[in-house]
C-alpha cells in the first residue's frame, strides 16, 4: 500500500468513526427501505388495497421529498453548530425513526411504515450536509479525492448489503419482520455509539443567524447557485446522478415482478450489479483524478451513464418482444396462475 493510497484513512481516528457511522447509517437505511418496497412489491394485499407500483412510487417520493424541503436548512445548522455533536443527534433521531418502524411492521399498519419512511428522509436530509461539511475539517486537500471515494464506495456497498439483508429478512416467513426490527434498532445504536469517537469539527459559521423559512432559505440557495456556474454545475451533476440511481432502484421490484417475471431473488441480483458498478466507479475515480478534484471526468460518466441506459432500453425491449414472454407479463400483470389456461 502506497503513501498516498486512499485505504490508509481507514486507520485515522479522524476520519475511521466518521465512516463507520455513515456506513451504518446507509445501511440502516436500505435495510429498512428494501423491507417495505419487498412488502409493497410482493405483498401489498396483506397491507392495503392500494396497487403496488403505486405504493412503491409513493414510498421514493416520501423519503426523497424531505432532501428537498430541508437540506438547505440542514446546511445552515451544519455551518452554525460543532458537527460531530449534529452527528449524535441525527443517529439518535435514526434510532426514534427505527423504532417507529418496528412499530409499524409488528401491527402492519402502512401509515405508520410510510410516515416511518418521510422521517428517515428528513433525518437523512439532515445528515447529509454535515457528512460532506466534516471532510475538508479533518481530511487534507490531497486526501480529499480519496476520503470522498471511499465515503461513495461504502455508500453503494451499504445499500448493496442493506437491501440484500433487507429483502432477505423480510421474506422469511414467521421471524423476517422481527429480523428487520432487531436488525435497523441495534445498527442505530451501533452508529451512536461510534459516533461519540467522531473528533470534533468546529462550525464553519458559529454566529449564522437561521432562517427557519425552508421555502426563503431554498429560493436563496437557488439564487447563489444561479450566480456561480461552478457550484450550479456541480449540484446538478450530483441530482441527475442521485436521481438516475433512485429511479433504476425504484423500478427494480416492478421491472422483476412484472416484466421479468421473477421473484425477489432476482430484485437483489439487479441491486448486486448496479452497486458493484458504483463501487467500482468511485474508487477508479481517485485514482484516474491523480489524487485531485478533476471535473473533466464527469461529462465521461455520464456519457456512460446515457449510452447504457438506452442499452437497457433496447435489451427490455428485446425481452419483450418474445412470445413466451407476452404470455407471462399478461398473467403477471392481472395475477393469473401459471398453471391458468391462460398462460399456455
């Protein structure tokens, strides 16, 4: 392992408890996450009358929405308080929210998992911020590149494993529901302990006076980017990317059940691949960059993120344009047997 190899930072107070709590947190996340879009998907009739694609477009929606009502708030209190401290506080709001799923699971109610959901995106908002405020505090600039891979690699390792562990556990007849309470309770208190090792990071602002108007604060943040091109392009770069991925994660049960024609199985194979993808992405990123913020390797991803999207296009549509196919999605789509005349 070289001098300047990423890895080594995986042994740095200042930065070790850092990740392991938002690997924890990510995981935590799609463990939970995964559990309900699995019910949703495969076992929305024991729920509510509601069609699952509904339900499982209705569930992104509420945990994406809060990003947008309440990061720029989040970034505010990021800048105003000590942000290892903001790190405790939002793990425990992690282990509440937790709590109130288990809640939700155990009496099966779709109100209490769906509000569940909303407020691990708001405490997820929250989160955010200050995960990427604390890296230039204790990372030099030369790590930067290398703390921010490993910080995006473990983020899509900790969705692969949460929602394989997710979708696992909640499949399993009799104890599945149990295993996903125990499991995203014990991993919120694992994250607050760890967060208590976090060194302190002083605020960038002390004296900042909030502006608790999420709709003022937003317009002001879209204001400043409209007045630096940099950051403007940066931003969108980052929401294309986080939307393209949540709209393939969304479409995964759906794409399985309905066009696939397989089971949950299937959902967990197509989560492997797609994360594997961004690991790998991430840490081929520090090291093609020369351990610097290089921006010229953006419009190359997403070049690459376009021209395999439209492949996965034509290879569906090529799937579907079989015979044996046509039969299957007709009777997945109105629930017919296999074994139905029908599905000859």
């Amino acid at each position: 392992m070289t001098e300047r190899s990423q890895f080594r930072l995986l042994l740095k107070r200042r930065f070790a408890p850092f990740f392991g709590v938002q690997f924890l947190g990510a995981l935590n996340d799609n463990v939970f996450k995964q559990a309900l879009v699995i019910l949703l998907a495969f076992h929305t009739a024991s729920f509510t009358a509601m069609r699952s694609d509904v339900l499982q477009n209705l569930a992104q929606g509420l945990f994406i929405l809060p990003f947008f009502l309440f990061s720029a708030t989040a970034g505010q209190l990021a800048d105003k308080y000590e942000k290892s401290r903001l790190i405790f506080v939002t793990v425990f709001i992690e282990l509440l929210v937790m709590m109130l799923g288990a809640a939700g699971f155990f009496l099966r109610n779709i109100e209490l998992l769906l509000l569940a959901l909303f407020l691990g995106g708001v405490q997820s908002a929250l989160f955010g911020p200050v995960k990427y405020a604390i890296l230039p505090q204790h990372l030099k600039e030369h790590e930067l590149v290398g703390g921010n891979a490993l910080v995006e690699t473990s983020t899509s390792v900790a969705i692969l494993v949460g929602m394989i562990l997710g979708g696992w556990m909640i499949s399993q007849t009799g104890w599945g529901i149990t295993a996903v309470a125990a499991t995203t309770i014990g991993l919120s208190a694992a994250g607050m302990l760890l967060s208590r090792l976090i060194p302190l990071a002083p605020p960038a602002d002390p004296d900042l006076k909030m502006n608790w108007n999420v709709v003022s604060e937003t317009w002001r943040n879209f204001q400043f980017l409209r007045s630096n091109r940099t950051v403007f392009l940066s931003v969108l770069g980052i929401s294309w990317f986080w939307f393209f991925g949540a709209m393939f994660v969304t479409q995964f049960p759906n794409l399985t059940r309905n066009i696939l024609v397989a089971d949950e199985q299937v959902v967990t194979l197509l989560l492997v691949v797609f994360s594997i993808g961004i690991g790998i992405g991430s840490l081929l990123c520090e090291r093609l960059s020369g351990h610097k913020v290089e921006i010229g390797l953006v419009p190359f991803g997403y070049i690459g993120l376009t021209i395999f999207a439209v492949d996965l296009y034509f290879a569906l549509t090529g799937h579907m344009g079989t015979g044996p196919w046509a039969s299957r999605r007709s009777c997945a789509r109105w629930g017919t047997g296999a074994s139905s005349p029908t599905c000859c």
